[in-house]
C-alpha cells in the first residue's frame, strides 16, 4: 500500500498525462531582473547524473550571523571527461571540482536542529547530480557545531536564508567566481527539512523575491505569519510515524498555502532517518523531491499541483 501511495504521489507532482492528471494551468511569475552571464545551455529534463563538486563560502548578515555554506554543483571528474556519469548507488562528492558546462538552476537547502550541510550530503548531493547547484548553508545558532546553540533563533532563520539567495545571485553573475555562467537564477526553490522546513516556510512571505518560484517543506511546520507574494508551487513531505514533529503539523502548514501544492505521506518512515540512503523511505522522498524540482525549475510550463 505504501508504494502505490508514493506512485499516486508521484504522478500527481509530475503532472503526467499518464496519470489523470489536469493539465497545466496559468501563467508563471515574470522574473526580476538578474545578472548576464555568458551564454551557456540549462540544464534539460532528461534524467542525467553527473559527477558532483563542492567548495566551500562564508558569508555574514551581521557580525554575530555567520552563515557557512557549502555549494554542491554538477562537475566534470577530468578535463577530457564532461559528459554525465552514470547513476550510482551513492555520489561522489569532490572539493573544488571544476563545474560542468552549463547553467543550472538554484536550490537553497536548509537543514533542521543539530544539522549541517555535511549531514545532509546525501540527499543534497543526490539533487546536484540530478542538474542543481545547491546552496547548503549552517545557520548560526542551531548548526550541529553552534557554540552557544539557541533553539529559538530559528525564528531569524528565513531572513538568513533570504540574504544567502542574494548573495548567490551576486555570485552568479562575478565574472571572476568560477561558478559565473553556471547558475541559472531565473527561477529558484529553497527545500528544508524540519526546522528547516520551518525556515523554507518563513521564505514565502509578502514581498518574497519572485524568482522563488517553488518550495519544498520536509517533516516541517509553519513558520509565524502567513504565505503571500508572488505564487509558488510548494511540494510537503511528512512520514506517518513521525514523533518528533506530528504529521498533524505538515498538514496544519499545507493548509495555509494558497498555491498549487501537494502533501506526500512518507509511509512507515520516522521523522529524519528517511534523509538518509540506508533507511526506509530515502528513495521515495529523493524521487519525488527530484522531480518536483526538475517540473518546476526546468519546465517552461508551469505546473498545477493540487491534493493529498
């Protein structure tokens, strides 16, 4: 039962014809303006793996926010060898790769309690081989590592998250960066798990930046205040058996959203192992999350999603 749960999920989030499902409806938010990199291909909806970089940035909203992020991005292994490498059993992540040509679109991920962007590698390397840079950052005060550690800052978490977007975009368009040509801004989602899915849902207020076109809340809740702004498909995922942050709560958050949506139950999972490949529930959630992003980051058209 749980996989023909996870197969409706799916279909519905990919809006396939196969499946019944309405077709696409409306007209995609106008980009703002952004910077002009060189000509360079976007990345396709075909379902390619490539070979997966990192390196490291830290940058710094106010003295006492210092937010360090790791950029995941689709590499090239050698100089003579750009073409996408076959989809393994686990990724292969590389310091300081050379980015692979291309221009691909932009993930913000943020990660929950006692998390960092290295506990989250995984999953976050996954959607970088898929075709995304993926900015991964450790929020000041509730990082694994954070000295003092401070529950409650999350609450100044989507502002965080916010400035870290903008200096992405900045970064994108420094001719001097090695990742200049290589992003695409135009249209961007944030994912979050937990607290960070509390965090990606304090990102869709009133006056958020229109190239935040799509949002992906894992095991999370809502954020205070509202949704508003410019519209976005936004995708929830939450297990069944879920203690830590009760389903109840997914649900509350879904709700809210006045946009396209979608809720996925994640049967028989709890409320973080299924973010890792070893435990039950990982793959359906990094399909469905994959896909998701390759609709609605990659697709011209825009996507309807509506439903449990």
């Amino acid at each position: 039962m749980g996989r023909a749960v996870i197969a409706v999920a799916l279909c519905a989030v990919l809006g396939l014809a196969s499946c019944d499902s309405p077709p696409p409806t409306g007209t995609p938010p106008a980009p703002s303006a952004t910077p002009s990199p060189p000509p360079a291909a976007t990345a396709s909806l075909a379902p390619a793996r490539y070979p997966v970089g990192t390196r490291e940035v830290t940058w710094a909203r106010s003295r006492d926010r210092p937010l360090r992020t790791v950029l995941f991005f689709p590499a090239v292994t050698t100089a003579d060898n750009p073409d996408p490498a076959p989809a393994p059993a686990w990724i292969t992540v590389r310091r300081d790769a050379r980015p692979r040509p291309g221009r691909f679109p932009l993930v913000l991920f943020s990660h929950g309690l006692h998390g960092s962007p290295e506990g989250n590698t995984p999953a976050v390397a996954s959607w970088a081989a898929a075709g995304f840079v993926v900015a991964a950052p450790a929020y000041p005060y509730t990082n694994r590592k954070a000295d003092p550690y401070v529950r409650t800052d999350m609450v100044n978490q989507p502002a965080d998250a916010a400035y870290l977007l903008r200096k992405v975009i900045a970064l994108a368009g420094t001719r001097s960066d090695p990742l200049y040509g290589h992003i695409n801004t135009s249209r961007i989602a944030a994912v979050g798990h937990s607290a960070g899915g509390f965090t990606t849902t304090g990102l869709f207020r009133p006056g958020h930046d229109r190239r935040l076109v799509a949002g992906v809340v894992i095991a999370g809740w809502m954020a205070p205040g509202r949704f508003g702004g410019p519209p976005a498909r936004l995708l929830f995922l939450h297990a069944d058996n879920d203690k830590v942050i009760p389903i109840a709560d997914g649900r509350a958050a879904y709700a809210e959203a006045p946009w396209p949506k979608r809720f996925v139950v994640l049967p028989g999972a709890t409320h973080a192992a299924f973010m890792r490949p070893d435990k039950p529930g990982y793959a359906a959630m990094d399909r469905t999350v994959t896909a998701f992003l390759r609709r609605t980051l990659n697709s011209p058209s825009p996507l309807t999603l509506t439903g449990r």
